[in-house]
C-alpha cells in the first residue's frame, strides 16, 4: 500500500506544495492530517515569533555571576560567625575572670577576718594558691 | 559577511563587533529554540540564552570550520536548554506566547479574527503537548528551515533517523489540533 502521507511530506520537506491529486488519492484521515500539517507549517512559518528587540549583545560569565553570589554568601556567614560565635565567648570569658577575682577577694577577706594575713604553706599569697589549686579552670 | 568570515575575524582579531554581529544575526533564532525546549517563563530564557552567548564566546576560537556554524550553534542552544531543563526540573508554567498576534489584523471581520486566533492557540497548544524533541524538529524544520542532514548534525543522529521522527512528530501534533477541534 503506497504511504502518500509520507510522500506529502517529504514534498512539504523540499519545500514543496502538496499537488491536489495526492491529496484526492488519500483517505479521509491522512488528508485531514495533511492538511493540518501544512496549517501548522504555513501559520509558524509565519508567526512563531518571540523576537527580541535589536539591542548590542552583552555577553556576561554567568559563571562570574555565581561567583560574586558566593562571596556574597561567603562574608555574610563570616559575619554572622562572628556576631553568633565571638561575643558569647567574650562574655563568657569576661564572667570568668570576674568570678575568680571576686573569689579570690572573698576568701582573702575571711582569712583576714579571723586569723590576719593568712599564707597557705608553699605559696607567698592566698590569690596564689587559689589560682594554682581550687579554681584553675575559673 | 558571512559567519565564518566573521568568526575570522573575532579569533584573529579578536574583533567584539564581528562576534556581536554573529550574534544578532542568529538571536531571534537562539531565542526560539530556548523558548522551544525549555517553554519555561522568559526569565529563564533569558538566563539560559546568557548561558548559551557565553559559552560561545568561550567556544569559537576554537571552532575548526569543519561544520556550518548554524548546526553548531543551534547543537549548543538544544543542548544548554536541556542541562537547564535538567538543573532546574521544576520548571514553572509556560508563558502563554507562542504565536504573535502581529498579522491579525490582516483579517477583516471580528469572526476572522477570532478565528485566526483560535487556530493559532490550538497549533500553539498542540505543539507544547509534545514531547522536547519532537518540537524542536518541527521548530528546526518548520521555522528555521534547516534541512534534514542539518538536523540530523544538530541532534547527531542520521538524517533516515530525523526524516521520519519529524514525519512522526508532524502528525502527531496534527493529530492532537484535529482532537482539540480545529477546522
């Protein structure tokens, strides 16, 4: 059985017209799938048409977009880092120091209190043998 | 001036007015083509046209001259299109343009009108149930009048191969206009 639907089309494929005798020697179905065919090919020949307005073509490294992106992501983590990560440890830091200084003051006062100045055995001050042995982690 | 002349000129000389000229000449077609496979919003044409005119810039100086640039370009069009595709799988809703409305008032009457535009939808629609590569044979074949060995060399398969997908194609989407009703 001749294919006069591939016949029509590998007209339509050299550019040209389907001549109205193959067009009568189809069935029903392939003549309206033709016709069809050749509606679609006229109508984007002539419509399919996202044009873009003429403008100089400026070519960007997309690549260099990502890039700068990253940086962008890269300081701000950083930055965070520091305001998330420093101050608490700062604080922490500066608690530390408070409490064993004050400590440190306290227990030197309750020996001054009842016994004078009081030199643990070994050590020339209280603060010192505090400093080296209760609290060294203070 | 003829492409290769001008993709001559830009890796000799490194002369940016001949790849600029290059490019304008075929960006309409670049654009299609995007549209085609990706029929994504036109953001992401845009990103992906951006991708591909880097690509190139980067690409041509070593061009051997030994293909049409044509089918070389259009190969790097489809392909950049479908790693979008693949990078972004969720792609949004197509923009609802395919076929302009330029040449409707070419048609007298309002019915006319109405009826040209109806049938446009409907090739429209047809066209965007196909599946990626079936359009964009129709698209290379139909729009950009590339011959079948030229898109055989686009899609790197053997121009028997393109023939009849592209018979294929074209009665497929026949065949869904004819189900959505067009007379």
């Amino acid at each position: 059985m001749k294919n006069y639907l591939e016949f029509a089309q590998n007209l339509l494929d050299e550019g040209e017209t389907v001549p109205d005798e193959i067009l009568l020697k189809m069935d029903y179905r392939e003549r309206e799938i033709i016709l069809n065919i050749i509606k679609i090919k006229e109508t984007l020949n002539k419509e399919f048409d996202i044009s873009t307005p003429v403008r100089d073509t400026i070519v960007i490294n997309p690549t260099f977009i990502k890039k700068r992106i990253s940086m962008k992501l890269l300081y701000s983590a950083a930055a965070l880092f520091i305001i998330g990560i420093y101050f608490p440890i700062s604080e922490s830091i500066e608690t530390r120091t408070l409490l064993k200084e004050e400590t440190a003051e306290f227990v030197e006062a309750l020996f001054e209190d009842n016994y004078g100045v009081y030199s643990p055995t070994g050590y020339d001050s209280t603060e010192e043998w505090f400093s080296s042995s209760i609290l060294p982690d203070l | 001036m003829t492409d290769e002349l001008c993709i001559f000129k830009f890796i000799e000389n490194s002369d940016e007015a001949a790849f600029n000229c290059l490019v304008n000449r075929y960006r309409n077609s670049i654009r299609r083509i995007v549209y085609t496979v990706i029929k994504g919003p036109k953001e992401d044409i845009e990103d992906t046209e951006q991708e591909i005119l880097w690509a190139l810039y980067r690409s041509l100086p070593e061009f051997k001259y030994k293909s049409d640039f044509r089918t070389y370009l259009f190969r790097m069009c489809r392909n950049k299109s479908i790693d979008f595709i693949r990078k972004n799988s969720r792609i949004r809703k197509l923009d609802k343009l395919a076929l302009t409305d330029h040449q409707l008032s070419d048609y007298t009457t309002p019915e006319t009108i109405l009826e040209e535009k109806t049938k446009r939808e409907l090739i429209s629609a047809a066209l965007f149930d196909l599946k990626e590569s079936d359009r964009s044979l129709i698209i290379m074949k139909d729009v950009e009048n590339l011959s079948i060995d030229e898109i055989a060399r686009v899609f790197k398969r053997p121009s028997g191969t393109i023939k009849s997908r592209l018979h294929r194609a074209r009665v497929r989407a026949a065949e869904i206009i004819i189900k959505k009703g067009i007379k």
